[in-house]
C-alpha cells in the first residue's frame, strides 16, 4: 500500500488522500465531547466579513443571541445531526496538539492516521431576522432631553458620571440585537441626537419650542423656509438661548439639506414633518372633532406651507360618532415592530380595519422572508361581503 | 453584551477540516467505551482516482464519495475567562469566540455497511480488531 506524504496526517492527509491509497483514521489522544467547539455554517458572502472580523454575537444573557454583520441581522439555530460526523482538525491545530510525544508516535507510524477529535452532534445556522430594534426607543425613553437640563448643564460636553438612563454607541451596541446599519438607521429614525457622548431623545416639548423659535427668526428675517441658511440659523437659535447642537438638531428633524456648496449649507424645511408636527402637539390632549382640529391645525401651519390630510395616514385614526367625525392621535411609530404584537395590539384598537386604515400602520413591518401579503394571511382575517366590497381585515 | 467573532486567519484561507460522516454510530466494544483516545475506528481508502471512498470498520466496509458542501461552515473555538473583581467580588465572564477552520468538503457513507467475509487483512491488523468497532445502521 502506498504511503501518505504528509507525514503525520491530519485532515490534509484526508482531503488530499491519493488514489489508490488509504489512511487510518483513530479517535485523536484529546478526542471527548469538546462543547468549545462550535460549527457555524453560513453563506460564502459573509466569508469575508469573517476574516475581516467585521461579526459580532450580540445578546443579553436573557436573550436568544443574534449574528450580526455591518448592516445585517441573523437568528441563530441549531441543527441536529443523526449521522456521525467525524471532525478531523489539520495536524497542526496548535490546540491539539501540546502533546508533541503524540504527535511524533503518529509520525512514527507506518501508515499516515488522521485523528477524530470530536463527534459533531450538529451545528449553528443562520436566519435573517428584523433587527430587534423596539428596545432601542425604550432605552432613550429613558430619560429625553429636556429644557430643564439644558438650563441645568450649561457645557454640555461635561459629562457627568452615573447619569442614569443614558446611553453611549458602545452601550447601545452591548444591549440592542441590531447591525451597526440598523441600530444607526433607527437612531435617526428615533430623531436621535449625541450630545456629550450619549445618544439622546430630546423631549417633545423642547423640539416644538425651537421649531417654533426658528419659525419665528424666519418670519422675522424673511428668510425662505425652502432654502434656510444653516449658519444664519443656528447662530441666531444660539443667541436666542438654545444649545449649538439642538439648533443644529432642529434642522436635521425638520428639513433636509438641499445643497451642499463649500461655503454654505442650506436646508429646506420638510412640509410633511412640520405639519405632522402640528398635528400632534394639536392632538396631544386627546380627541377632538374634525372641524376644530382643522381650523386649529391650519392656523398653526407655517406661511407658505400646505397642510393636507394625507400627510396624517399612519398617525390619526378618525370615527364617526353621530353626525360628528373625530379624530385623535394613532402614530404607527408608537406601536411595536414585531408583528404579532403590532397586529395584536392594532385589532385590539380596532375589530375591524379597512384596507386603506390597516396599510398605513403594517407597512413598515418588516419580516424577512415573508411578504407583505403572506403577513396578512398569517395575522388576519379576510372577509369581503360582497364582490365589489372593500376588503375588511379582523384578527384571526 | 457583545462578542467580536475573531479570525486569524487573515486575508488568506482558513485551515481547512476535514469531515467523515456515516449514518447511525460507531460503538467499540464495551472494554473500551470510557477509553477512546488513541483508537483506531477504520481504514479510509480511496481506490482509484475518482472521488469514492471506503472506509473499513470492524468487519465492515462503507463505500462513499467526497461532496462538496452547499455552505461551507466554520469551526469556532469558545474560550471563557472569568475575572474576579477583588472590590466589588463580582464575577464578569468574557467569551471569546475564535475561528480555527473551515469544512468545506465531507466524505460521505450514506449507505448500509457491506460485511466483509473473509477477515480484512491489511487494513485491520490486531490494534484494529482489539476495536472491533461496529457501525450499526440506526437512521437508513
């Protein structure tokens, strides 16, 4: 019989085994059932990202832990093995290999032996999942940002120790189970700033007073809500008594910047945003009939903006009570992202929800793997009492 | 908490593993079962230049192929220190998780063992038969 030439074989001597030759295989002299050893299949895509050491496993230990990759997030499961799977490590794993006696008596041998160190009983796979993103609005919920701490902390990069309820990047990456992408997308869809290092909510009430103020320069100085000069407006924000950074926010949340010349940057406030704005500060205390809250919402919208009641799906629901139409605050972005709750909590607001009600509050749900209609078909009801009837959707 | 899954592997490829996977178990005989380090389980061999394989073990003989896998599936080493804060005499326990190779191929017996009527000769030879190492069909 020939003999390998790879000396003490390993799992080389058995991948690379030549025709008509043979090789034993033994259990290894540290063979047992070694838990430390983990086998994860995934994509070849996330290949490099493993060797860029790009992965982390995020998780309390209360949780199931996730995998994440810079922008992605995947559930972790274990897959059973009725089979027995031989694990055969190259000769050389320095792991394995502190007995060198061992490893000379092999090299001795006549015959090249690949040793088992491990039977696998299965092993890790991956799912894309939502990223878990829902305890992110709890943590900075916290403790917002409000004007009261502002007069308190004139310097706000002083940052004062045990502060409770604040939260840095670093802490945030330790308890959400989201990818770098996600926990940062979310962040700014939470409107959430850093000030002194901790990434912050800032209190309803102190946003609307500095929109409000900005309004007001802008009225004053005639400046064009389409196209506000940053510098001029943070410096005069400033000089009203408000924070660099919250001036600078005010922008962020409110507009979008339209050019980006070297010299100058320059916003346009976002009709949508301030208008939705109104609405709620309109709608905070509770319900209100349609009229009133027209005439109200109107008369608060800025001059030249237009204010329509579409901008308003997925955050007011209205109801008919007598001859009266009412409306009151429903925003889709206070309810819970996992489905099961959202649907839950959606019919236990409603029975019954028409299709053009319900889309507004599911569309941003997002399931990997499972289509906007196969949501629909997993949490609903559909009924259609007639052919040309709209569709009513109620809990299943 | 957060564990960064690291890799020394570097911009080059990982150490590759090698997999030999056969249906149901292989049981040695009870004098051994507590003592398994350094035995032999059985003779892989690769009779001619294709990709088949027969792995002899005890009196029996499985014929196989090397498969590619679909996805290939890292082997990660956990490694867990524990620190003892001497101030606060609390316990924080770090994971570490590390890889140290990769699977890409398996040599795959997927078939019932064949019994072997003569007594192997080459392949088994006293140490072997001291294993008398059965594969039992448990899942075919």
């Amino acid at each position: 019989m020939e003999q390998t030439q790879s000396g003490n074989g390993g799992a080389e001597a058995v991948l690379n085994l030549e025709p008509s030759s043979s090789i034993s295989i033994a259990y290894h002299s540290l063979f047992g059932p070694h838990d430390d050893l983990i086998l994860l299949e995934l994509d070849e895509k996330l290949l490099p990202d493993i060797l860029q050491q790009r992965i982390t496993l995020r998780g309390q230990p209360d949780e199931d832990a996730v995998l994440c990759t810079g922008s992605k997030t995947y559930g972790i499961k274990f897959v059973g093995n009725s089979n027995s799977v031989f694990l055969i490590p190259p000769s050389d794993q320095t792991e394995f290999c502190e007995n060198s006696l061992d490893c000379k008596r092999k090299d001795d041998d006549q015959q090249g032996v690949a040793s088992v160190i491990k039977v696998a009983p299965g092993n890790m796979e991956l799912v894309e999942v939502a990223p878990r993103l829902d305890k992110l609005k709890l943590l900075l919920s916290e403790n917002p940002y409000t004007f009261q701490e502002d007069l308190e902390m004139e310097d706000l990069e002083v940052v004062e120790k045990g502060n409770t309820g604040l939260y840095k990047w670093d802490d945030l990456v330790e308890k959400v189970q989201a990818s770098d992408e996600e926990l940062r997308s979310e962040l700014q869809a939470l409107s959430a700033v850093e000030i002194g290092g901790y990434w912050r909510i800032v209190d309803v009430k102190y946003m609307d007073t500095i929109l409000r103020m900005l309004l007001h320069n802008s009225v004053i100085n005639d400046w064009s809500l389409d196209a506000l000069n940053e510098d001029e407006v943070v410096s005069m924000l400033e000089s009203d008594g408000y924070p660099h950074k919250l001036a600078h926010h005010c922008l962020h949340v409110y507009g979008n910047k339209v050019d980006e010349n070297l010299s100058r940057q320059v916003w346009k406030l976002d009709e949508r945003r301030v208008c939705v704005h109104f609405a709620r500060e309109i709608l905070k205390e509770g319900k209100k009939k349609m009229e009133s809250f027209m005439k109200e919402w109107m008369q608060k919208i800025p001059e030249g903006m237009q204010a329509s009641f579409d901008m308003l799906e997925g955050e007011v629901l209205t109801e008919r009570l007598g001859v009266e139409t009412w409306i009151r605050a429903f925003s889709v972005s206070s309810l819970p992202s996992s489905p099961a709750e959202r649907f839950s909590i959606l019919f236990r607001e409603r029975p019954k929800w028409e299709w053009k009600d319900l889309q507004p509050y599911i569309r941003d749900l997002s399931v990997p793997g499972l289509s906007s209609e196969g949501l629909l078909l997993k949490y609903t009801r559909r009924s259609q009492p007639t052919q040309d009837a709209e569709p009513v959707f109620s809990a299943r | 908490m957060q564990i960064r899954v690291k890799c020394k592997c570097g911009e080059g490829k990982c150490r590759e593993w090698a997999v030999v996977e056969l249906q149901g178990v292989v049981e040695a005989q009870p004098a051994f079962q507590d003592r398994l380090q350094n035995l032999e389980i059985g003779v892989l061999c690769r009779p001619s230049s294709q990709q088949v394989y027969t792995f002899k073990v005890g009196y029996h003989e499985l014929t196989g192929s090397k498969v590619a896998l679909k996805k290939p599936i890292l082997v990660l080493h956990k490694t867990k220190h524990t620190h003892t804060d001497v101030g606060t005499h609390t316990n924080s326990s770090n994971v570490e998780l590390q890889v140290i190779g990769i699977i890409r191929h398996r040599i795959l017996f997927k078939t019932r063992p064949k019994p072997l009527i003569s007594k192997p000769q080459l392949a088994v030879k006293e140490k072997a038969s001291a294993t008398g190492a059965v594969a039992s069909n448990q899942t075919a």
